[in-house]
C-alpha cells in the first residue's frame, strides 16, 4: 500500500500482510522541491502511479499552522514503481496552472486513471 505524505514530500509504502512500514519514497529533486503528493492510482499494467500533487493555494484539507497541504508545484506527478511496487522513482511532472488575480490557485485533489 502507498500513502502519500505532503508535509513531509514522500510516499509511504507498507506491506499490508506484515503490517509494516517497508520503504519511504523521497519525492523532492529536480522536479519539484515541494511537491505536496494526495491522491493516487496506479496503472493497469502496475509499472506507475500517478499522484496528484497540491498547490501554493490549497482549497481543502490544509492546517494553516502547519501548511500541511500547501506544494509548490500544482500537477500531476508520475512515478515509476520497482520492486514489486516496494519501491519508486518521480519520473515526470505535468504542472497545471490557474491565475486569479495575479496568484496560482491551481490545486489538483484527485484523480483517476481509465482504461478504455
């Protein structure tokens, strides 16, 4: 099971059968310094996840205190899975934007992957 983590910029893999944390994926590079991952899906084929990363302007979900959900680059990260999915590389991010007023309000809280 992966769970994203965005205060601290990294996913969370743990084998559900041993009830153990196996791996912590670092999500910040070149890329995104701060990507702020949420929400996930994976693949049919299993070899990527796709994240949804948050916003400077978080919508929802954000503890003003901590800036739990605030990210620096709003989008759509993908991460190539390795190891029977125990391990993960950001491979590509796709950034989105929306300006209001001269600010970035763009913040992606979902998604989806479809086969056809």
């Amino acid at each position: 099971m992966w769970v994203g983590d965005r205060a601290a910029n990294r996913i969370v893999v743990v084998d559900t059968q041993q009830d153990t944390v196996v791996e912590e994926i670092a999500l910040p590079g070149a890329l995104s310094q701060d990507p702020a991952p949420d929400l996930m899906d994976v693949s049919p084929d299993g070899s990527r996840v796709f994240v949804a990363l948050r916003g400077q302007s978080p919508l929802t979900a954000n503890a003003a205190a901590a800036n739990n959900a605030v990210g620096s680059t709003p989008g759509l990260a993908v991460v190539r899975v390795g190891e029977n999915g125990r391990t993960g590389r950001l491979e590509a991010l796709l950034r989105m934007t929306r300006m209001v007023d001269g600010a970035e309000k763009a913040d992606p809280h979902g998604l989806r992957v479809r086969v056809r």
